[in-house]
C-alpha cells in the first residue's frame, strides 16, 4: 500500500485504533484516499458518539447528526464493527 506504514511497527497503520486510525486513513496516500467510496455503496453504522444511525460512505467521514468523524482502512472494510471514532471533541480541520 504505497507508503501507509504497513508493517512498519509502531501503532499508527491500517489497524489502529480511535483517533489514530482516523489520521492514519485521512492522511494515508497522500491523502487521497480520505474521500474515496467505500465498495458496494458504505457501510451502516451507528455514531460512535451521538448512538445516531448513518452510513459510512467514504474511508473518512461523518455522523449527519453530531458530526462525529469516523473512518474505517481498506484492509478492513468488509467489517463494519472495526470502523473507529476520533473523538467527541475532535475535527477534522484537527488535522
């Protein structure tokens, strides 16, 4: 995967957590893939922060309601339940 930190040790990469993950993937590839589509048209989920139902369209992105920021790795993508949460008070333009 080009220069994302695959297998480079450390806790930053495709599968970390929490509002590391959330940068890894928003900056990942030049940051171009922040705001690629998600295959087969997203994922459901539900807000890690406000409980509120929504669909994860792309890689980075956020909950209609609360405007929490979510974001999921492509190695991961076919798993809903490993989409992480930056934060309640964290934003985008934290990056």
């Amino acid at each position: 995967m080009g220069n994302c930190a695959c297998g480079r040790g450390g806790a930053a990469g495709p599968f970390a957590e929490g509002q590391e993950l959330v940068e890894f993937v928003f900056n990942a590839h030049g940051g171009e893939l922040k705001w690629q589509e998600i295959p087969g048209g997203g994922l459901d989920t539900i807000c890690q922060g406000c409980r509120a139902p929504f669909k994860l369209l792309t890689f980075v992105g956020t909950c209609p309601d609360c405007g929490g920021v979510h974001a999921i790795s492509p190695p991961r993508v076919s798993d809903p339940a490993a989409i992480q949460f930056a934060g309640k008070d964290f934003n985008l333009s934290d990056i």
